[in-house]
C-alpha cells in the first residue's frame, strides 16, 4: 500500500489515504496500453461507409455502341467503373471495426494507465464530488482551486451522490466525470489529469486489483 494524499473541494490536504499498489504502483505495460487504446478506437468506427458496385448502379445495361468500326476500345455497357456514372471498383462496404483483447490484458492496460498517472503526479484524490446544487460555476471553481487548466478527468463510485457534479461539469470542455464502473483506458490515456474521489480510489483498488 502507497499512501497519497485527500484534499478537499477547497484544494486542502485533509488527510491521506493508503491506495493498492497493484493497480497504482506496477511497472507500465506500454504495449498493453497502446492495444486497449486500439481496440477501444477501432470500436468507435461505425463502418456504415458503403459503394455501389455493378450489381447495383441503377441504368441500361444495353451496349453503347457497337463492337467493331468506331475506332474506339470496345465496351459492354455505361455502368461499367470506367464511366461517368458508373460503379465503384474496389470500394468500402459496410463492415465491423471491432477488436478483442483478452480480460487479462485489458486489466493490465487499466491498472498501467493508472499506475502511469500516479507516478506521473498526474494523479489527485479529493474527498468527495458533492454538490448542493447544478451550478458550471462551482465546478469551475473547483477545477480552479487545483489549477486544472487542461483535460482532466474526474472518478466517482457509483455509490456517491455525484449527480449535480456530473451535470455541472457537462458544459466545461477540458472535464470528463465517469464512474469507476466506466473507466476505460482511452480516456485515462487521453487526460492530463484524473481525480478520484476518496470512495472511487479505493473502489478501483478493489475492483482492477
């Protein structure tokens, strides 16, 4: 257990809390990263993209000028890839993007990511993510009090009452709140910060240990 310490929404040292050093202290797997971090963006591609081919481009299929005595190459019919009109050799059909990776490996890349973060010091537990009301102001302020000027990422356990923050933080561009349950590795990877609260830190102790 590595000891790190809980400040509160006023960006005060209250107390210190000991979190797993299995999920915050490993050696960084950077190549169990990058394939989660693959897997989760090929999965984001709807593969929807979609061309004609000759089979289905609407129009004659008659011969548009004879075989022999043009002087030109002979051709069977205007719907062809060559024409103006015609179909698309060759090109993308619908499809599925998505990857797999092995439940081991993904644990690994989680707990990586984190560890990377916490021995970045780019990593900071705070009490709680309690708001008495749905106010971007105090969210903020918040970010404000700790200096958080770039993306950062915020971690609740499903547990807490973090709705008025989830809801406050949505219109502040550089803040992302997710439970812990949610916690993907791209986001990890793509934050320059992530808060826990004291309840989420020990929650992801448990659950990617």
């Amino acid at each position: 257990m590595s000891q790190i310490d809980v400040y509160n929404q006023e960006a005060k040292v209250v107390k210190t809390l000991d979190v797993s050093d299995e999920v915050f202290g490993i050696e960084p797997n950077q190549q169990a990263i990058y394939d989660s971090v693959l897997v989760y963006l090929a999965g984001m591609r709807q593969g929807t993209h979609s061309t004609l081919t000759r089979a289905y481009v609407s129009g004659t299929g008659k011969k548009p000028f004879r075989q022999k005595g043009t002087g030109r190459a002979r051709q069977g019919s205007t719907r062809a890839t060559q024409w103006r009109g015609g179909a698309i050799a060759f090109g993308p059909h619908p499809r599925k993007y998505g990857k797999k990776l092995n439940r081991k490996v993904r644990r690994l890349a989680l707990r990586s990511a984190l560890s990377e973060k916490a021995q970045g010091e780019a990593m900071t537990v705070v009490e709680n993510l309690n708001f008495d009301e749905i106010k971007t102001k105090k969210a903020a302020a918040l970010m404000d009090a700790f200096g958080f000027d770039r993306k950062t990422l915020f971690v609740a356990d499903a547990s807490e009452d973090y709705d008025n923050a989830y809801i406050s933080m949505r219109n502040i561009p550089n803040a992302l709140l997710v439970s812990v349950e949610e916690l993907n590795v791209y986001d990890i990877v793509n934050a320059d910060r992530i808060v826990f609260t004291e309840a989420a830190a020990v929650k992801a102790g448990e659950v990617f240990a």
